[in-house]
C-alpha cells in the first residue's frame, strides 16, 4: 500500500525535501518487489503462454540511470528505477503485453530522447487553469516537463505511457497513465510497481484477460477490474529460503513438538450409603404372662378342733 502522505500528495503542498523523504521512502519499503513481479511475469508467460514471450532487455546501468536523470532534470520514482535496474525496456514487437492496453516499455535512451522531443509541446504554463479528471487524479493536459514518456511505439505516434510527476489534487506522485486515445488518459496504478502487481496477481488468479470480447480498450477495460471490485484475491510472493553461508551446513528446523493434550481427571464416584437392615418379623406373637385365678366364691372351710 501507498502511504498516507503520499496518497494525497501534491505538487502544491510538496518541497523539494518533502519529494526527496518520498523516494528514500520508496528504495526501502517498495522496490525491493518489483524485481519479484518481473520473475512471476516471466514465469507466468512460459507457462501459460509458452508460444509468446515479453522480449525484455539486460539491465540498465547504475551510472547510465544517473546520466539520464541528470538530462531529464528529474528523479525517477525508485520503484520503476528499480526496474531499470533489472530491465532496460523491452525489444520491439513483443507478442506479450508488459501491462494491457500498452505499448512496449521503452529503452533508457529512447525515454530521453522522447522526453526532449516533447518539450517544445509542452503545457506547463496551463496546468493551474486545466481541467482535473479521472476524480481529481490527473490534470488534462497532454504534454508537461514533469510527465516521464517509459512506453510507445518505435515512433511514439500511438498511445503512450507515463509516469505521472504532475498529478491532480487526489492523485499520487509517480502514478502510472497511459493513453486510450488521442486526447483520453487513465491512471493504471498509483505507482508504477502498483499496476506491475495488479497484472501480475489478476493473470495468477485468473481475472485477466476478460472473457467480454467487445472491449473498447484494453487498459480501460483493466482500471474497470479493480474499480468494480475492490478487493481481488493477489497472491503474495513466494517464501525466500534461506541459504546457508558457504562452508556451514543449514541445520534443519526442528520439527515443534505434538502437545499432549492434558488428561482431566475424572471426578471419583461417592460410595453407595449401606442400605438399612430390616429386622425380621416373627410370627410368634409374645407370651402374655398368665393371670392370677380368681378366688371362688364358696372358701374352703377350715376343720374344727
């Protein structure tokens, strides 16, 4: 993701040192990926489309980079210097496109020259008064000294893409826009390695190309994939193995331990309470004691003397 600060950057509200921060930003938190995003490319066209091929360039050189953007006046944004770093352009006629909807990307040499060439066209002293599109992020005009010519044809007489210096109000220094006609641009990404990754992760998951055959435009027809649907499913670059220094073996992880899952003791069962004995009953009834005999009413007489 693009900072905040950068998000809502501007011209207007920018220093020289503020710009300056911006790029240091970028050589440690952005370009390291970009080289990545060429390598998943490549891989993805071998696979997918073995038959075609991207035809692109050795690396520029650091000293030639420096060179050019000394004639320029300018500083490319880190990420698409990066790029450089890893691939001077493309060859003409590649049967696979670097991004859709634009021609190939061109040679260090050939951005100057057509940079220079621009020049005398240049509508610096209109961007003030000109019109702001594309929601704020792109100031309509067609030709400006901090606008970086990277993709064209061999006589840059079709659609041409830029890196973006001048953005509008909400849009983002080093934007990523190409032309979808004479005089109509679109934004591809807010940075260059932002719309490398968008194509690189819509091809891997299978969201480009489109299945809808009548597109006006293959790079309006891309910005519309991800105005739509906000979030789509990019994977991230695979994992970096770690290699051991010469002369000492990697030791092999160990593997994590299973847990034992604890054991609950169960809680003992109370004994059973001794049921009550019942006392047998006897049958034999209890011996009343027997009753003294009464006294008759005749007494026995006592013999006379």
């Amino acid at each position: 993701m693009i900072p905040l600060s950068r998000r809502s950057a501007s011209p207007s509200t920018l220093g020289a040192g503020d710009l300056q921060a911006l790029f240091v930003l970028d050589v440690f938190l952005y370009t390291e990926r970009v080289e990545s995003l060429w390598s998943r490319l490549e891989a993805w066209v071998q696979t997918n489309a073995p038959n075609m091929s991207l035809r692109l360039r050795p690396p520029a050189t650091e000293a030639r980079i420096a060179a050019a953007e000394l004639e320029l006046g300018l500083t490319f944004p880190a990420d698409f210097r990066r790029s450089l770093l890893v691939h001077d352009g493309q060859e003409h006629d590649p049967s696979f496109d670097w991004m859709p909807g634009c021609n190939p990307l061109a040679t260090l040499d050939a951005i100057v020259e057509q940079w220079k060439d621009e020049q005398d066209r240049a509508q610096d002293g209109e961007t003030d008064d000109a019109k702001v599109v594309l929601d704020g992020r792109f100031r309509n005009v067609l030709w400006h000294s901090r606008r970086i010519p990277i993709a064209g044809t061999q006589y840059w007489d079709q659609d041409n893409t830029y890196l973006d210096l001048v953005p509008g109000p909400t849009g983002t220094i080093g934007q990523l826009v190409t032309m979808t006609s004479e005089c109509d641009f679109t934004v591809l990404g807010t940075s260059f390695r932002q719309a490398l990754e968008r194509y690189v992760g819509a091809l891997e998951t299978g969201n480009w190309p489109p299945r809808d055959t009548e597109v006006f435009h293959a790079a309006d027809s891309f910005v519309d994939l991800f105005e739509d649907r906000q979030t789509l499913p990019i994977p991230s670059p695979p994992p970096v193995e770690r290699v051991a220094p010469p002369g000492r073996a990697a030791k092999p992880k160990p593997k994590p331990a299973a847990k034992a899952k604890p054991k609950v003791a169960k809680p003992k069962a109370k004994p059973a309470k001794p049921k009550p004995k019942l006392k047998a009953r006897t049958t034999a009834a209890k011996a009343k004691p027997k009753a003294k005999p009464r006294a008759t009413a005749k007494a026995k007489r006592k013999p006379k003397r």
